[in-house]
C-alpha cells in the first residue's frame, strides 16, 4: 500500500452518498493519501468504504475506525479482503473498541476489558477462513490506540496505530512504543480561524462529545492535563494542545511537528463552520503533485 503522508479524516454522514463520492474524487485530485472514515450511529464503515473505493482512484480509503462490537472477527476480515482485492490494494483497516456509551448504551453489549478484546478479535480474525479470491498483498491493519497497552498491542499483533485527539507529544511517546517500521497514522483536528475566541469556540463543540468519553480524558491525564483543563468545555491550554487554530502556516507548523515527532502519516480533520469538512482549508493544505508518499511504513519520494 502506497499512500501520500497526508490524508484527511472527516466524518461525511452529513453529505448524500453523490456529495461523498464527489468530495473523494476531490481529494484523490488534490493528492491526498487517505480519507479517513469513523463509525458511530451513522454509515456502517465497509459498506461506505465500497462506495468511496468505486468512486475514486488512488485514494486509500480508511477506517478511523471500524467498530469491533460492530461484527464478528470472520466478517471485519472478509470485508477487509474483499475491498483491497476490488481496489487494488487501497483499503487501510482501522479498528477500535469503540466506548462504553456505544457498545453498552446504544448496542445493548458487554464492553470487555479493551486490550484483552481487541487481541482476542485480531486472533479471530487471522485464523477465520477466506474462499474468495485474495487481494494481491496482504491487507494492512492500524488500531485506535492511545494507551501504551494498546499501542503495545499495535505493535506486537497488528500493522501500527492511529491515535486520535492527540498532541505530537503523544505521537513521540507511540512511536518509541511502536518502534521503526509500524505505521503511526495520526489525527489532527484543524481550523482555519486566526480569531482565537472563535476558533476556540468551534474547537469546544468539537471536542464536547470526547470529553466524556474516559478513553480520551484519561489519556489527556497521561499528558499531563487535570481536572481544570476538562472543565468548562475544555481549557484554552487543553484546546491549543489538541486542536490547531490560525492560519495556513499555523496548521502546517502542527502537522510537521508530528511528523517529526514519528508521524508517518497525518490525516487532518479540518472543522469549520457547519458539520461538513472545511474544504477551503483542505484545498489550501492539499500537497503538491510528486510530494512525499508513504510505502510500507516507510516515507520516499513520489
């Protein structure tokens, strides 16, 4: 799998399966490695992946990340086989063990202890039998990781990580955790925005729904933030730190900080106004034609 360092992750259950395939037809043009797609209470993510894959041509299609509570380990496996024998190879497996009001509220499931589950489902899905023609290479595999356990796992039984709501410190401490030649596909949430109340204040309502989530809170305590910085929405130092605001330098300041953090590849989810991804910022950060691509976790010229 080949694939620019950077890509974009937005969540798209706010567009029509035409406005999709049109935006993944723009950013295959525009040169971005990937479009990273999330799973929640919108899309299932294999189904949508399907669509992208037909509607675009060398853009890798991701999942940022496929819920494991949301099929069994022979069905995650199948479908991740299928689309990269339909797509020649341009279908990225992200998987995650979701959260507790997820799989448990919504679901009606049992939320397991996450390592010991998501290392039971990666086994499941490496003896499950495949009859159907294989893609060509063998498909690759990131998980959600943000705890070391986690990344420890993503090291020892899968292709690398794809942590999420981070800082480029964070990406320093994954990558001496995953070592040289696992994949480390970060997200960075950005907005193009140089007044800081405003910004800030998108910056709030998209990071609303995570501060409930223990998953992210306790990582953000690993980092170093407390009490004080998840209260009121966030501190302006919580929000700084996991979220960039400004202009086009600003953000691509940020981004080149991941990546000389152990970054192999950086997918920008660009927050804007409305529920749909910021295209303006998207067109202003889309890399030149010959820019660095990503090969096997390792980074080469194009």
């Amino acid at each position: 799998m080949t694939m620019n360092k950077l890509g974009v992750w937005a969540g798209l259950d706010g567009l029509s399966s035409v406005a999709m395939a049109a935006l993944a037809r723009r950013l295959d043009a525009w040169g971005y490695g990937a479009l990273w797609l999330p799973e929640a209470l919108g899309r299932e993510v294999f189904s949508t992946a399907a669509w992208l894959l037909a509607n675009s041509s060398a853009l890798v299609i991701a999942s940022g990340i496929a819920n494991i509570y949301a099929r069994d380990p022979m069905s995650a496996a199948a479908a991740q086989k299928g689309l990269n024998e339909q797509s020649g190879g341009r279908f990225l497996l992200g998987l995650g063990v979701s959260h507790v009001p997820l799989v448990e509220g919504v679901r009606h499931l049992e939320y397991g202890k996450p390592v010991t589950t998501m290392r039971a489902f990666l086994a499941g899905m490496a003896r499950a039998p495949y009859h159907a023609v294989a893609p060509a290479e063998p498909p690759k595999t990131v998980l959600a990781a943000l705890g070391p356990k986690m990344l420890e796992l993503a090291a020892e039984a899968a292709d690398g990580a794809h942590p999420y709501n981070v800082t480029p410190e964070h990406t320093h401490q994954a990558r001496e955790i995953l070592g040289a030649g696992k994949l480390l596909c970060v997200e960075q949430a950005a907005i193009l925005d140089t007044d800081p109340a405003r910004a800030r204040a998108t910056a709030r309502g998209f990071l609303a729904v995570y501060l409930g989530l223990p998953n992210y809170v306790n990582n953000w305590r690993r980092l170093g933030f407390g009490d004080a910085d998840f209260a009121g929405g966030g501190s302006d130092r919580l929000i700084d730190a996991v979220t960039v605001w400004g202009d086009e330098q600003t953000i691509r300041a940020r981004i080149d900080e991941h990546w000389a953090a152990g970054a192999d590849h950086v997918c920008v989810q660009a927050l804007g106004p409305t529920s749909e991804p910021d295209t303006g910022l998207l067109g202003l950060l889309a890399p030149r034609p010959g820019g660095e691509t990503l090969d096997a976790g390792r980074v080469e010229r194009g």
